[in-house]
C-alpha cells in the first residue's frame, strides 16, 4: 500500500508542472461577487489562506481583500476583472505597499501572491480605471456579468519552490510550453481548466514542504529533473493542431512513465536476480 502512495505520488510530481495558481487544507477557492453601480462581477481567488470579507470602494476604485491565514509563508493568484479595476494597479499589505506578480489580458488581471505572516492580513487593490469598457449609458441592471478566464494558465508553483525564482529558466520552458502550445488547441484548452483544480489542490502544499525542508526540495529537483529534460524534445516540434497536441501528449506521458517506473523496476528485478 505504501509503494503505491508512494508511485502515485511521483506520478503527480511529473505529469502536473508540465501541464499547469494552498495551507493544510490545499487550494482553498473564494469567488467574490462585487456589486457596484448595478452590475456584479466576480473576483475569484485561490490560495493557501482564506478571504474571512471583502470590501469595494468605487470611488476610491479599490477592492480590499480581508485574510485570514494558519500559514507563515502565504500563496495566492486573484483574478481580476478588467472591467471592474484596471490600469495601474497598486498594492497595500497590512498598509504597505506591496508588489505582486501581474500578468494581464483583454480580461483579466491574473496577480500572484507570495507574502509572509499568519493570523489576519489586509490587502488592498487600487485600480486608475473603473468599470472599463462598461456602457455606462445604458439603465444597470444586477445582473453578472461575463469574464473570460485568462487564456494563460496559473503558477508553477512546484517547480517555482524547487528552482527558487518564475524566473528560472527550468519555471520558464515549462511555463512556454502551457502558454505557447498547450493553450492554442481546444484539448489543450479544456485539459488545463479540468486539470487546475486537480494540480492546484495539493501543489501548494507540496511547494511549502520545499520551502521549509531542504532535503525534500533536492529529492524534488531530482525527480523533476528527466521530466523537464525530455520536454526539451517538444522545442523541435510542431503542437499547431489537436492531434499533435495529443499525439505528443501521450507520447511524452509514456517516455516518463517508463523513466520513472518501468526502467528502475527492471533495475531493480535484474539487481534480485543476481543476488
């Protein structure tokens, strides 16, 4: 029973960085419906602590997320809706000015959170512009209104905890792979946004082990390290149609099952057998 926790467990360390935003219950989701000026639009946040309250301020354009954390090292993505709060968007935590990571769309503004502190926390988002691209002329109605989830997919939080930085060049070439190949086909499309649920319920915790054990976060890099290499391979081809995509998808599924598992049982059986 414990080999198979164990297998299984490695199996998700390779499948679920390639493809894909935490506390001791993992991947805790809050959808925010903000009304405003008869409209209602809906911040979703998902993180390793919870949102106890919120607060938006129209004429000061700012949505004050009130948090709640059992955690010290605190992990979070909110996506913003660009018709709600955009522009220049400036941050407070607990009154200081923060700087998150922001990437943004035609839609959403998708902000990764990394800051330190448990018990209650306060951050505040202040946007330059207010209720962009809504028709304003027309009678408000409270009804919500449609956003598009961003087209890029969230954080690689595992890898980002073993390699230290989004910015490393192992984070990088799994994080072109989603954006630049991954989501332009449909499958790739509809596999990530089924998939980010499943990833996103255990990553984070897995990313704060790294952070607090060194040893786990070697024995991770190590494990990682054949995945990130075989999908190197990928650079030289094509992923322009939904049978590439899948063709290749499975092909490389296969090649690191096999490195994981198939050839160090055969090690393994041919060690026995000598001895």
């Amino acid at each position: 029973m414990k080999s198979k926790l164990f297998i299984s467990f490695l199996l998700l360390l390779v499948v679920t960085p390639a493809f894909g935003a935490l506390s001791d219950k993992t991947g805790l989701v809050n959808r925010l419906d903000v009304k405003t000026d008869g409209y209602v639009f809906e911040v979703e946040t998902v993180a390793n602590f919870d949102i106890q309250d919120f607060n938006f301020d129209a004429e000061q354009k700012r949505l004050t997320l009130y948090i709640s954390s059992g955690l010290e090292n605190n992990l979070g993505e909110v996506y913003l809706p660009q018709n709600l709060l955009s522009g220049n968007l400036t941050f407070y935590l607990n009154g200081e000015k923060y700087s998150p990571t922001i990437k943004v769309n035609d839609n959403i503004s998708f902000i990764t959170l990394n800051f330190t502190g448990s018990g209650n926390n306060t951050l505040a988002i202040i946007g330059t512009d207010y209720l962009h691209m809504v028709n304003k002329t027309s009678i408000p109605t409270e009804n919500k209104l449609p956003t598009e989830m961003p087209d890029k997919g969230g954080g690689c939080l595992i890898a980002t905890a073993t390699y230290g930085s989004e910015l490393a060049p192992q984070v990088q070439q799994l994080r072109e792979l989603r954006d630049n190949s991954l989501l332009h086909t449909e499958s790739g499309k509809s596999f990530m946004s089924s998939f980010n649920d499943f990833y996103y319920s255990f990553s984070p915790t897995i990313a704060d082990w790294e952070r607090e054990n060194p040893v786990f976060k070697e024995i991770v890099k190590i494990t990682l390290t054949p995945m990130i290499s075989s999908l190197s391979i990928l650079n030289y081809v094509d992923m322009d149609s939904e049978v590439s995509v899948l063709g290749y998808g499975i092909s490389l599924i296969m090649l690191n099952v096999g490195m994981y598992f198939v050839a160090p049982g055969i090690v393994i059986r041919t060690i026995r057998k000598k001895f």
